[in-house]
C-alpha cells in the first residue's frame, strides 16, 4: 500500500489508477468501474451505454482510461461517443485513440501507453445475413479487445446452404466459432455439426409474426440437435466473451 500511496505522492499514478490497485473498482458518480476484472475474469469489462446518460457513460470511461488504458463501450451512440471524446480530451493526461463502430455499436478508447494482449487463436464470426452484423460486430469488438485474431464470415445462411459450404475450410481451421443468425436460428446448428470446434450461437431479433424478435431464434438453438452453447437474443458482447474465454484456453493448451 505505501508503494502505491509514494506513487500517488510522486504523479507516478492517478488516484484513480490508486483506488483500482487497492480495492480492484474505481468509484465514480455515474457508478463503480470493475478495473480488475481483466485479470481476474480473462475479459474487461464493459460499459454498457444503454440506460445511461452520455455524461454518466463518459465519466466510467474515464475511470475505466485511467485505471486500466482502456475502455470498452457497448450499445453506444452518437451523443455517447461525443461525450465520451469531450471527456477524454479535458481530463485524460495523455493521447487517446478513440474507434467508434457505428453499426456495432460499439466504442473502444486507448492510451498510447495501452499494451493490448495477444491470444494465440483464431474465433470465426459468422452471420446468417447482413441483418446480423450488428450483433456479430460487438462480439468481434470483444474479441479484438482480449487479443485474439477473428475471421469473419458474412451472409451464408441457410437458404442456400452451398454458401456456408463454400467456407467450410475456413470453419474447420477456426478454434472457436461464434455463429449468429435470426428467423429460426438455423445456421448455429447446421455449421456445429459440420465442425469440430466449439460453436457459440448468436440468435438475432430478426424475423417477424410468430417468433419473431429473436424467440423462434432463441429457441431453435436451445433445441439444437447439434451441440453447441448458446447466449441470449443479440448478446454480442457475451458471445464474444465467452468465445474469448475459449480461445485463451486453447491458446494456454497450445503453449
């Protein structure tokens, strides 16, 4: 504790930065940012932009640059990265890059003093159609942030399964898939049982009428006659994750 109370006294660290080391979160107004997650959960934490105010997601931001290097924003929008970058260029003491997916959603911020991991490992995101990259885009956002390569396959659904066929190779040579698709979640349980790698499947809130919104998706896939796990309706950050998780634990076996 006095080595971090020296550093504080020296400007070697910002109190922030302080509090993260002592008690593992950083306090702010807008609520508690989980700067150990990283290392103790192998994933960082994400700021969920939904449910709050631009300035309250700016603010955990800002804990989250100071304590960690990094800052990862889910279902953001336009007000939340203005606030986000207003923010960064007032209170944070060094350069920051700031890479904003607009169809994703996503945001993710860096210092220049940011060592970002590396996985020795290979995630494929897949997506039944264009109507799925929203979602499939905040898994790959994650998987990017926890280090590992990601492929991405788009637009090989079903209805003509000669597309998903044509990628096979390219799916086998992947260690982990996370496959997202809509209507009736059809394509997760195809390619599962094409390959042998671990499938995350992503249901999408696509389709409409009866099971629409992602339920005839949702429930496709937990009646999977193929094995695979699956997340929750336009879960991309968890499917990211927990394909993330995966891969670290293949790239350990590797090493």
């Amino acid at each position: 504790m006095r080595d971090v109370l020296e550093a504080v006294a020296d400007g070697e660290l910002s109190p922030a930065a302080a509090e993260a080391r002592l008690s593992g979160y950083v306090t702010t107004a807008a609520g508690r940012f989980d700067a150990a997650r990283e290392h103790r959960r192998g994933a960082p934490e994400g700021i969920l932009a939904a449910g709050k105010t631009p300035a309250e997601v700016a603010a955990l931001a800002a804990a989250a640059l100071e304590s960690t290097g990094r800052a990862l924003v889910t279902r953001a929008g336009e007000d939340d990265v203005a606030a986000v970058a207003e923010t960064v260029d007032a209170e944070i003491d060094a350069a920051v890059d700031l890479d904003h997916d607009e169809r994703a959603r996503t945001l993710v911020a860096r210092t220049d003093r940011f060592e970002p991991p590396s996985i020795d490992a290979t995630v494929g995101v897949v997506t039944g159609g264009t109507a799925d990259a929203a979602a499939a885009g905040e898994a790959e956002t994650v998987l990017d942030a926890m280090g590992a390569t990601v492929e991405r396959v788009d637009d090989v659904g079903v209805a003509h399964l000669g597309r998903v066929l044509d990628h096979l190779e390219l799916l086998r040579e992947a260690d982990v898939l996370v496959v997202a698709a809509g209507r009736e979640g059809a394509l997760p349980t195809v390619v599962a049982g094409l390959v042998d790698t671990p499938v995350v499947g992503l249901p999408i809130s696509t389709g409409y009428g009866h099971g629409g919104d992602g339920e005839a998706a949702l429930a496709g896939l937990l009646q999977s006659c193929t094995v695979l796990s699956v997340v929750n309706v336009d879960a991309g950050f968890v499917a990211g994750t927990q394909a993330g998780l995966i891969a670290r634990a293949v790239a350990a076996a590797r090493e």
